[in-house]
C-alpha cells in the first residue's frame, strides 16, 4: 500500500509533474450569445470593364494620328488615318462597274421587253425569248455583284479612319506617321481601356458558397440581397465607394474546389487600375452568435480547442470555429453553448486538470500605465 502511495504521488496525477490542487488564477469568460457582423478578407484581381485592342482592317501607311497617349477618348472617335487614295480610287471603280451595270440591265429589259412582243406576234422562237430573258437575269445578277463591290470598297474606305469601339483611355502606341500597317500584323495599334467600373474576381469555398446560397435560398437572391462591399488597396487603404457582387458563378472549380465571384465597383476618380490587385471584404451578419477571443483557444493538428472551467477545473474542449479576420476573436459554432465558463487567456500556457480561479480585473487606468 505504501509502495502505491509513492507510485501515486510520483506521477503527479498525471499532468507531468503539474499541482492540480492548487488554483491558478486566469481571466474567465462567461459565453453570451451577441448580434455579430464578420468582416471576411478574399484576395481579388481587378480588370477594367473592357480592355479592347485596337487594329487596322485595311492595309496601308498611317496618314495621320489623332489620339494622345494616355487621353480619354470617345466610342466613334477617329484614333489613326490610314492612306485613303488607293481606297477612294478603288470607290470610284466600283461606283463606275455600278452604272454599267444599271445601263446594261436597262438595255437588257428593253431587248426582252421587244423579243416579248415579237414571240406573241410569232415573229420569233421560243429559244429567242428564253435567252433574251436569261440575258435580262445575267443583267441582274451583274448589278447586284457590282453594287455589291461598291459596299466594299465604300466599307474599305471608312476604315481607313481607325475609330475607337468604347468609350475609355487611350494606352502607349509606337505607330506613327508613315509607319506600314496591316490587319494581319502581332501588334495592336493601340489599346482603349474602358475603366469607368472596375470588376474585382475572387473566389470562395464551395462550402462557403453554400452556406452562401442556404443563407439567401438561391445564386439570383444571394445577388440581389447582400449588402455592398468594400475593397481594400495595396497600401492598406479602404476604396472610397463601395461595390456589388453582379456575378456568382454556378461551377466549382475542379482543380480548386472554389466558386468563382465578380464584384463591380465604380471608377470615376480612376484611381483603381486594371491588372491590379486588392482585396475585397464581405460582411457576414451573424445574429446570437458565440464569440470568443483568440487567446482562449489553442490549437493541435490544426484542430482548435478551448479550456470550459466545470466545478473549478480547466476540461479541454474541441471547438469548430468560423475565423474573423481582426486576428483577435473567433465565431464559435459549436462545441460550447450559451452560459459555459471558459478561460479567456492564455490557453496556451494551461494543462486540462488545472484548478481555476478568476483573476480579478485591474482598474482601467493600471492596465493602460502597464
């Protein structure tokens, strides 16, 4: 019995050498459920609402260019002048094979007209009429070709007068006056960037977007109710106007297992780029729900416990966490309940076992001298 009490007393009850029979003193927490809102960070991607790339239609040398670098510009406004004589020439051509045509056509309808009234006179065959009708459709058909090559080279001839398809901000151009054009060349002419809303992509978890849609009941509601968004620059700055979720895609990425999102936010002052990136925060708002700090938690295999104080005694306890992005405190949901007793610092430092006692609280003012 002797030899028992030794071994007993030697082990230390289990907690590697740790007095469980005396308290130590730690801030508690008594568990309240609070009306919460969550600020989530997502990495996000800006592009502008068109990046368009400008090329020529036609060949030829640029005559004249009309655009400044980096100038705001106009859907329709003339950008670059390609040499327009061999094109105004060929205009002309077309619009002479067109009166041509017409005359012929003309001549062919009264030849038919006349080999008409011949064969009802029976003056003339059947095969006369016929190829004098087949004349008059050969007639036809050549107007409409002609009139045809005259759309053409009328069309060649607008594009010579390179024109902006958006309204945006003209890029950097190398092309000047005298410089070799074509519809076929690698480069663009010039870029337009239509930047007045900017759209920021990123992307949740498929849980998430689940939890997102059983929140709203569907993608279209979730769209049309949740609230505006805010984006956070490179430079830690919060963006001046806030943006909508517009688009949640309705596929899981395969390879990432994410749904793909796009936020709008308005650019009037351009101060977001495209190509850039930022980060968008979503507000959760999360009614009677269990918020504990960060410092009454500790984690093991990336799984996080709390220490619950039951009759005085520190009990380890597995939580699942919903984690705010303030590096202070998580949402709990589930694995503590309203009332529970937890120790609300230093968790990491505690063994289970350990007798707890409050510490009581320090005036405001000792705490702010420490």
């Amino acid at each position: 019995m002797a030899l028992a009490a030794l071994t007993l007393s030697s082990c230390g009850g289990g907690n590697g050498g740790q007095r469980t029979d005396a308290p130590q003193a730690y801030p508690l927490l008594v568990v309240k459920p609070e009306d919460k809102s969550l600020a989530v960070k997502y990495t996000a991607v800006l592009e502008g609402r068109q990046d368009v790339e400008i090329r020529p239609e036609v060949s030829g040398r640029i005559t004249k260019v009309c655009v400044e670098e980096g100038a705001n510009v106009r859907k329709g406004e003339v950008l670059f002048v390609i040499d327009q004589v061999p094109y105004r020439a060929a205009l002309q051509k077309a619009q002479a094979a067109v009166a041509t045509a017409e005359a012929n056509l003309a001549n062919a309808k009264l030849s038919l007209e006349g080999k008409e009234e011949l064969f009802k006179e029976k003056v003339i065959s059947d095969f006369e009429l016929r190829t004098a009708q087949n004349a008059y459709k050969s007639a036809e058909a050549a107007l409409l070709q002609a009139k045809a090559e005259q759309r053409d080279a009328e069309n060649n001839l607008s594009y010579t007068e390179v024109k902006s398809p958006v309204d945006g901000v003209a890029g950097m151009t190398s092309f000047r006056i005298g410089a070799l054009v074509s519809p076929s060349m690698a480069e663009a002419l010039i870029n337009v960037s239509d930047n007045s809303r900017m759209y920021a992509y990123f992307s949740l978890t498929e849980k998430q977007a689940l939890e997102l849609t059983s929140q709203y009941g569907s993608l279209d509601d979730a769209i049309k109710s949740f609230p505006p968004i805010s984006l956070e620059m490179k430079d830690g700055n919060i963006y001046a106007m806030q943006g909508n979720i517009d688009v949640i895609s309705g596929m899981v990425d395969k390879t990432t297992g994410t749904v793909s999102l796009r936020a709008s936010f308005p650019n009037e002052g351009k101060q977001l780029l495209s190509g850039g990136s930022a980060n968008v925060i979503l507000t959760y708002d999360r009614p009677h729900s269990l918020v504990i700090p960060q410092g009454a938690t500790y984690e093991i295999q990336n799984k996080i416990f709390t220490y619950k104080v039951v009759d005085g005694t520190a009990v380890s306890t597995p939580v699942e966490v919903f984690k705010i992005n303030d590096g202070k405190e998580y949402l709990v949901t589930s694995g503590i309940a309203e009332g529970d007793t937890i120790v609300a610092e230093g968790a990491g430092l505690l063994k289970a076992g350990t007798k707890i006692t409050e510490m009581k609280q320090q005036p405001k003012e000792q705490e702010e001298q420490k």
